[in-house]
C-alpha cells in the first residue's frame, strides 16, 4: 500500500446506447406496473420471487447482457447491465429468481465451466428458465467461510457430496447451486487450501431442500442437505482446490453493485411523492440530504465500476461501497420513520406504509448478507496495511 | 488531464511539500507570516492558475483549479490560494483586470446592491479575508445582474476574525465606498452560481483535508503500540480506520463528480440548476463526514491529537469552519429537497412515477 491513500472514483463512459437501454427498461418496467405485471416491492432483489417475471426480462434480452452472443448474451458492456439491475431496482421489480445467476453464477460458469455447462445452461440462464442458488454459507461457517464442513469424495468419474448449506436464497426455485465443498483434509496453517466449488443440480438423488421462514414472513431462504450426492467430473467449477481463490473474486465484484446501495429506494421514491405538496423546510433537507447520499454512493458504485472496466481489482473501494451503501439503505428507513411512524404491519391500502413496514422488517438482513460489514471492515483495514 | 494542468499540479505539490511543513501553519497561525510559502507561490504563478492565458493568466482547466484546492488543503496551506483562485477567476470573468497579489472575494452569499451613481453600501458578515490583500472583489446586483467592483482594503472598513482554525475571515462595511474597478454586468454570473462554485471550493478543500487525515491515522496507529501491539491490530481501530476513509472517499467521489460537471457547463458561475445537484451533493457529503472523520480520527489518536503540536488538529478545525461556509449540509439538504418538490410539482398530474429517481440519476 502507498503511502497516500487516496481513493479516486473515474467517471464511467456513458454512451447513448446505455442512456436508450436505460430509458427502454424504465418504459417497459412503468408499462408493467400499470397493467399489473407486477406490485413494487421493497428489497426487490431478495424478497421477490417471480420466475414468470423474469422469464419476460429473460424474452427481452436483458439477463446475460455482457456474456458472448453464442451463449446466450449481448455482448454489451457491464454498464448496460449496470442500469437494466438500477431500473429493476428503483422500480420495486420482483427479480430474485434470476438475480444470483444473472450477477454471479453465470459469470462464474463462463469464466470456470466447461464447454458443454457454457453451451447448455448459459442461453438459459439469459433466457429466465434457469436459476442457481449459492451454497456457501453453513450452520457452522458464517463469516468464518474458509471453515466450511461439506465433503467432496473422490469416486470413479466424479464426486460424492455430503453435508448441509444453510440461508441459501431462492433454492427452492433452483434448478442448481454452486456448491462450497472440502475436497482435501483441512490444514490450520493452510486454510484457504483445499476447498472446491462444484456446480450441482438440485433434482441430484440425495438433494433435499427446506424453506425457511425468515422475520418478514417470507420462506426465501433455504437449508439444502446433501447426502452421498453424486456428480461427475465436469461438475467442478474452475480447478480443484482453487474454490477459495474463485469464491473471493467472485464476491468482491458483487459487492459494489447497484443493490448495496438501492435496496430501500422505492420507499424513498414514494415517500417522496406523497410529501411533495406539504414539504416543510425541514422535511425538505431530511429527504433532500438522502438524495444527496444516494447520488454520493451510486458515483462511488459507478466509479467502481469504471475501475473494473479499466481491468483494475478495486477490492478495497468495493467494500467501501458495499459498507457505506447497505447501512445507508437502513437509514433512508430509520429516517423516514419521523414522518412516517412504522407501526403497524397491515397498511390499509396505503402502500407507503406497507412499503416502509415491509423494509424495516427486512433491513437486518441488509448489512449481514454476502459478508457482514464487520468482515468488509476488516478487508478495508487489511488494504490499508493495518492487517 | 491536460498537460499543463499536470505540470501545474506537480509544480504545487513539491512548493507545497517543501514550504508549508506542519511547523509553518501552526507559526502562521500565531501570526508568523511563511513568507517562503507566500513568496514561492507567487512566484510560480500559482495564484493564476485559474486565469484565462487572454487574461493574463495560466489558462489552467476549471477540473485542474478544483484539484489544485484540494490539493492544498492536504497541506493546510497558510495561503490564501483557494480564496485569489476564486477571486482571480471573478475578474477574469468579468473582464476586470485579475489582481497581481494576493485577493479576496468579498462574498458570504449574498451580494450588496449597487446605489446609484455606482457607489456601494452594506455589510459582508463573513468573508474570507487575508492580511496580506492587495484587493478585494465585491460581487454587487444591479437591475437583477451581477456587476463585479473592486476595492483597495484601505477603501473599506475590515473588522477582522479567525475561522476556527485562525485562518483570517472579516466583517466588510461598505459606506458608499466608491470602486477602484467596476465591470457591466457579467454575462452568465448570477448570486446562485457565486454561492454555488464557492461551496463547491469547500467541498474540494475538506476532501482534501480529509484524505490527509486518514493518511495522518493510518500512519499512527500503525506507529503507535499499546499492550504490546500497534494500535492498528485492535479491530475496534480497524473499524474506525475503515470508517473514515469510507466517508472520506464518498466524499471525493461526490466532489469529482461535482466537479466534472461543473467543467462541462458552459457558464460556471449561473447557478444552473442543472449543477444545483451535484455541488450541494458534494457540499452536504463532505460537511457530513467533516464531523465523522474528525471525531473518529481524533479518538483513534488519543491525546496526541489533541495536541497543539500535532498536525491533526489544523484539518480538523479547518474542515469544522469550511463545513459551515457557503451552505452546511442542512442547507443544501434543504435546497435540494425543495428543488426536486418543485420538478415533481410542475410535471403532470400521474407522470410521476419514477421522477424522483429520474432525477437523481440524472
Ligand atoms: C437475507 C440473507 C440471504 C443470504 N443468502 C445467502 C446465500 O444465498 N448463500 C449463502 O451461502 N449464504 C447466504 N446468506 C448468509 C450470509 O452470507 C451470512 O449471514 C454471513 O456470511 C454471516 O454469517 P453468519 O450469519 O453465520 O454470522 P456470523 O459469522 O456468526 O457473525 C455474527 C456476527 O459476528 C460478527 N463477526 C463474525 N466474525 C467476526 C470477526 N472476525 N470480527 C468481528 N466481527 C465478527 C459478524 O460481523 C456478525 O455481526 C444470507 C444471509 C442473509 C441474511
């Protein structure tokens, strides 16, 4: 680490081709709304679930974006991808099903898979038929993932897997996960060695798949128990071993999208709405200052995105986007809250208030999922060298 | 990046560097003046920068003057380069003469009308000030349209004050003072877009006061030991090491977006609303994380920090006062609120839906 510390945000190079995308995706989402495609929800990218919906994104070209034509994709640049998951997002748009796929395991297939996983379950994948879960987490590996306890044996063309994923979204609607797995005895002085991720369908004998109900009432989280499941060979994704290696790049260019960010912003957009013909002076800088942090964060976000373009590893500007954006999505809740009590759970119709019960319930999940604040605290402090 | 500005940036930095050590602000303050510093900068011509090269001028970008700001801050520079940038770049504006030595804005947010006979009368609660001034430049309406007067300090009656961090601010009376200067009205020049660029200037200066004082913490608790370890290995440090260079670079994210934006319009100083957003942006994010980096970089410093000695304190005290200058967050909180109630209430009736972030991502 130099000794400036200096965090720079480029400006990313938006082209009208990004600017008609976005304005083709907003048309087609408000166009929905009205016909009662669909009813906005908040905390869109993990509380809706809607394969039908994401079918239709899948029949417009909008899952897959950037991956090769011959897979399925468009070819386009990760900025056009960027504004279809913005418009999704801001708009409340029930897009769970595909999220996971869409974001990480796809790319994860392209960069790891084999030939024959690119060519069959990619073009699904972009077309919304095809959903994967993640199987990382376990009852005894949260944060501490390096730990996890899942065994890969070595059997006569493949593998057998035994052991228990544990909080992984949407599996239930899954038709694979990309599983975490030990493929050699753990070294404590080595401990990130040793661990393979294997892509295995969720229909596989032994496979069993529970929903969980979590505090908002919703079952979108699962626990998946894998017993002596068999797959072949070819389910290894990338090379035996390197799992640990995969998993943490794979998770770092999750961290600064869009939905660390923008999570909670339908709240924000309705509320504003219904407070535009009575907008006090101090009301006014309550809402107008979360604008200001909400454009604050999404130049951070892009400009993290400008640096990957550019082919950097902004690891450490990542996880301070996903820090600094996940507790603000809390806030624009917590703040709200003094114009808008949050009592009850029913809303009468009124779907602000629906809107904002419904996030506070969720918002614990917000600085939690795909690794907690404290642990991305920890990667800003060791890219600092304090670690 | 242009080459000159580059160049410019460069040359800076090692004047900077080798003029304006710790000890030179802490004596500035105690009113030593750095001659060494004052002298350098204006023999590079630093004070021009901002300045058109058909005006005399360096002809450095608007983008380059905003980084060269920042840039200073990190130094605490006792200079008043930001304010005779700013001021310089007024005259240019406005076809006046730029000033050969050091110069003011006399301008707190508010401009004094113009009386008739082209005298001027009224009163500048807090404007920048430097004892060292050779000019001041006063922004005054007339008929609705800014016109730009200067004065020669004597001409005027300066009742002197500190900034939190001693840099000099005054009171400014003008008692029919009669100009040395008076330009016509500045095309493109509105109260909005003086008050607009000058928060903007503020902004840039505490995001460059507080990279350095994330670099100041890193540096101590990685020094520092305590229970036989750096203070640094004690995740509770750790945290509040990430949390000030998390606020820190939203921060600089936010004013480089200002930044470009305001490089890109063609009229810097109109106050368009359509730089409304993104300078008060930058304004409310950085007067925000004034208040979270410094009171986290102090406690992870201990009482060193709240030494006189130790250079900390010269960037907090400074981001404390530069926060409230032209507009602290509640005010740009506010006038971004109103602005957007405003677009929402004049677009049709059910056209709506979308518009608040319609806005924001603009
Ligand atoms: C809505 C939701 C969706 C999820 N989806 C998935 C999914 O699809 N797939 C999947 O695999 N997992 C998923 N997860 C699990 C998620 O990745 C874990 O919750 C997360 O990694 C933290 O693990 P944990 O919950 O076991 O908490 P723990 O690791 O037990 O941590 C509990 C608390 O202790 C803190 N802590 C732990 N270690 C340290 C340390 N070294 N220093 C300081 N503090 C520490 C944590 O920050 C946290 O505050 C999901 C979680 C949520 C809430």
């Amino acid at each position: 680490m130099s000794e400036t510390i200096r965090f720079n945000f480029p400006a990313p190079v938006i082209d009208d081709s990004v600017d008609r995308l976005r304005k083709e995706v907003r048309a087609f989402l408000q166009a929905e709304i009205r016909n009662g495609g669909f009813q906005p929800v908040t905390d869109c990218w993990c509380s809706g679930i809607d394969p039908a919906f994401s079918r239709k994104l899948g029949q417009r070209g909008w899952l897959g974006v950037t991956w090769p034509k011959e897979y399925g994709g468009q070819e386009l640049s990760a900025l056009h991808r960027y504004v279809i998951t913005e418009e999704l997002l801001v708009a409340g748009a029930p897009v769970h099903a595909h999220w996971i796929a869409d974001r990480q395991s796809g790319p994860l297939i392209l960069a790891t898979g084999t030939e024959e996983m690119k060519r069959t379950l990619l073009p699904r994948i972009a077309a919304g038929e095809c959903f994967v879960a993640l199987g990382l987490s376990e009852p005894e590996s949260g944060s501490d993932l390096a730990s996890v306890r899942t065994r890969a044996h070595k059997v006569e063309d493949g593998w057998e897997l035994t052991g228990t994923k544990l909080w992984s979204s949407g599996a239930q609607i899954c038709q694979y996960m990309t599983v975490l797995a030990r493929t050699s005895e753990r070294d404590d002085k080595k401990r990130h060695e040793g661990l393979t991720q294997f892509l295995v369908p969720l229909d596989s004998p032994g496979v069993s798949v529970r929903g969980i109900r979590d505090m908002s009432g919703v079952e979108h989280f699962n626990e998946s128990h894998f017993e002596n499941v068999f797959v072949p060979e070819d389910a290894v994704l990338g090379a035996v071993g390197a799992g640990w290696k995969q998993i943490t790049s794979e998770l770092a260019l999750e961290r600064s999208g869009p939905e660390r960010l923008l999570s909670t912003f339908v709240v924000l957009e309705k509320a504003f709405l219904q407070a535009v013909a009575t907008m006090s002076g101090h009301q006014a800088a309550v809402m107008g200052g979360m604008l200001a942090r909400t454009r604050a964060l999404r130049a951070m976000s892009l400009g993290v995105a400008a640096l990957l373009e550019q082919g950097q590893y902004p690891e450490v500007e990542a996880s301070l986007v996903k820090d600094l954006g996940t507790r603000f999505e809390q806030d624009i809740i917590e703040r709200l809250r003094e114009f808008w009590p949050i009592q009850l759970k029913q809303s009468f119709g009124d779907e602000l208030h629906y809107l904002l019960a419904d996030s506070l319930l969720r918002q614990p999940s917000f600085t939690l999922r795909g690794g907690t604040n404290e642990v991305l605290k920890g990667i800003i402090a060791r890219g600092m060298g304090l670690r | 990046m242009e080459q000159t500005d580059q160049l410019i940036l460069d040359t800076a930095q090692r004047l900077f560097a080798d003029h304006c050590g710790a000890d030179v602000v802490n004596a500035a303050e105690s009113g030593v003046a750095p001659v060494r510093l004052l002298t350098a900068l204006l023999e590079a011509g630093l004070p021009l920068a901002w300045v058109p090269e058909n005006a005399g001028g360096v002809g450095g970008s608007l983008a380059l003057g905003f980084n060269l700001i920042r840039q200073s801050a990190g130094f605490a520079l006792a200079a008043p380069l930001a304010e005779t940038l700013v001021a310089n770049r007024v005259l240019a504006e406005s076809g006046l003469e730029v000033a050969e030595s050091w110069t003011v804005l006399v301008f707190d947010g508010g401009v004094l009308p113009m009386l008739a006979g082209g005298k001027i009368s009224g009163l500048v609660e807090s404007a920048p000030m430097h004892a060292g001034v050779t000019r001041l430049v006063v922004p005054v309406s007339d008929q609705g349209a800014i016109r730009i007067a200067t004065f020669a300090p004597d001409d005027v009656e300066i009742d002197y004050r500190e900034s939190l961090a001693g840099e000099s601010r005054a009171q400014v009376q003008l008692s029919e003072s009669v100009p040395l200067a008076l330009s016509s009205a500045v095309d493109g020049m509105s109260e909005h877009g003086l008050m607009q660029f000058c928060a903007l200037v503020r902004a840039c200066q505490i995001a460059g006061a507080m990279e350095k004082m994330n670099e100041l913490t890193v540096a101590y608790v990685k020094e520092r030991q305590q229970f036989g370890r750096a203070l640094g290995k004690f995740q509770a440090i750790q945290h509040k090491v990430a949390d000030i260079a998390g606020e820190s670079a939203l921060a600089n994210a936010a004013v480089e977006q200002a930044a470009r934006e305001l490089s890109e319009h063609s009229r810097p100083f109109s106050g368009s609303a359509d730089t409304l957003l993104s300078i008060a942006t930058a304004k409310v994010v950085a007067s925000e994380a004034a208040g979270t980096v410094s009171r986290l970089a102090h406690q992870c410093h201990g009482a060193m920090g709240f030494s006189y000695e130790y250079p900390l304190q010269q960037y907090s005290r400074r981001i404390w006062s530069w926060r409230e200058e032209y507009g602290s967050e509640f005010y740009w909180s506010e006038r971004i609120g109103l602005a957007v109630a405003d677009e929402l209430k004049h677009s049709a009736p059910g056209q709506n839906d979308g518009r608040v972030w319609d806005i924001v991502s603009r």
